[in-house]
C-alpha cells in the first residue's frame, strides 16, 4: 500500500510513523495544496476483508485517515492536543478488525463510553467516517494486489451534529458539512455547522 502511494505522489512525501509493537502500521503523507497538509492513514487495514452488504460490494477493503493541518507539529507525540490521532485511528482499525465488522461512509462512534472531548482545543465527542473531500481527487482508489482499496476519513463531529445526523441522515448532514465548508481537514477552532434551533425547525 505505501508502494503504491508513493508512486502517486513520490517517495519522498510518504513516511513510515513510529508504531508500538502489535499496532496498525501507519503512515504520513506529505500533500502540497493550496496550503501543505500531512495525511495520517493505516497502511494495512485493507488487508482485512470487510464483510460489507450487498449494496456496498466493492466497498471491501479500506484505509482510515486523518488529514492534518499545517499548523500542526505532529512529530511532538507528547503533545496532548495533537496526539489524541494516533491513539484514535488505532483503536479505531483494532475495533473493526477485532469484532469482523465493517466501516463505511456515514458511520459515526462516539468517542469513548463518556463521550469526552479529543482535547483541550478540539472540544468534538465524536467520530464521523467519510469518502474524501478536500482530498477527494488526491485519494481515488487505489487498485493494489487485485484489491480496490478505498480511503475514508475521519472527521471529529459535535453532540449536536451527531443528533442531526441520526436524524436527518448522512446525505443532509454533508450538506450542512459542505455548506460550511468543513473537510477532513482538521480544525481546532471550528463550530457546530448547526444553528442552535435546528430542532424546533421542520
């Protein structure tokens, strides 16, 4: 897998990042877009068959990543306010692999039984799985060792967004996403897309 992306996008822009013995391998992308990014991805997950439903066939094989911003100094494993990533697309990938499940996009987890913030400055409770955005043509599928392989991110959502979306569905949450302009990119400081009403209204 980390073969083929660097083929994609050079050898030097993908990294191997330290992992603890028994941990998903992982890797760090190196992207230049209209302001330079770093993608965190598991480099192996795809070699677990999800056991997708039918409508999904084709869906089987994926990788999770988060895509970080620039402002961010990743390499400080110390640092409680960016470090929480590692630690969550970990369990994240142990989880699916573990109880032989399967992720797509529009799945959401909360984060943690008490639903805690990820840290000080990113205030979410949970996590949303989505096929790319911002990184939508960078990450087309990857056809590798007879697999398509797809990438999914995970994006860091609000109380309020996780009602909304259970309740409205995926298609009108990414709406409100998109019409925010909210990515994969994550983004210490933004808000809840919602209106605080949004209840009330129908």
């Amino acid at each position: 897998m980390k073969e083929e992306l660097a083929k994609r996008f050079g050898a030097h822009r993908v990294q191997d990042v330290p992992t603890k013995e028994g941990e998903m391998p992982l890797i760090m992308l190196d992207l230049e877009l209209r302001s330079p990014v770093s993608v965190l991805m598991t480099n192996g997950l795809s070699d677990y068959r999800m056991p997708v439903p039918e409508k999904m066939a084709g869906r089987e094989h994926n990788e999770l990543f988060f895509c970080l911003p620039s402002y961010w100094e990743w390499e400080d494993m110390d640092n409680p306010r960016t470090n929480w990533v590692f630690n969550w697309i970990q369990r994240l990938a142990k989880y699916v692999v573990e109880k032989e499940t399967w992720f797509g996009h529009g799945h959401t987890m909360p984060c943690g039984a008490n639903m805690e913030s990820l840290s000080e400055t990113m205030t979410q409770n949970h996590l949303f799985l989505s096929d790319p955005i911002l990184l939508e043509m960078e990450l087309t599928p990857v056809k590798f060792e007879g697999k398509e392989i797809h990438f999914l991110g995970i994006i860091p959502i609000f109380s309020d967004e996780m009602d909304y979306k259970q309740g409205r569905g995926t298609f009108k949450f990414m709406q409100k996403l998109r019409g925010k302009g909210v990515t994969e990119e994550l983004d210490d400081f933004r808000a809840t897309v919602l209106k605080r009403n949004w209840k009330l209204r129908r």
